[in-house]
C-alpha cells in the first residue's frame, strides 16, 4: 500500500459485509482523468498493479470515475 499510495493518495477504503460475498471499494484521488491514466500506467510499469495473483481475482471489479462536486473537501 505504501508504494501505491507514493503514487496517488489514498482517500478511502471500505468494505461491505452484507450480501452473498463481502466488496471493497477503494477510493483514489487524481487531478484529472490524464493524471489517472498516467498514474496507473506507472503503476502497472513499477509492478504495482495489478497486484500478484490479482488477475485471476479481479474478475468482478469494477471502476468507476467521479468527479467532486462543489462543495466537496476533495475539490
């Protein structure tokens, strides 16, 4: 997590244990959706992502991009 995070902070992460299986959501801030096509490419090129053994795993993830709205501290 330390060397993710040394990339793009961290701004949450969270589980759900309701429902048939337990989800995570992990939330990422980037400054724009370049910075975060970037990032992530540095990411997969440090061997950060996917993570080992992940492929195989991360069948069912899904992502979503959104944007903060005015009032919101992640401005």
């Amino acid at each position: 997590m330390p060397a993710r995070h040394a990339l793009s902070p961290l701004v949450g992460a969270f589980t759900a244990l309701d429902g048939e299986q337990p989800r995570l959501l992990n939330i990422w801030a980037y400054a724009s959706l370049e910075d975060r096509s970037r990032i992530r490419g540095e990411a997969v090129a440090k061997g950060l992502w996917p993570p080992k053994g992940g492929p195989a795993n991360l069948t069912k993830m899904t992502s979503t991009v959104c944007a903060p709205t005015a009032f919101s501290p992640l401005k």
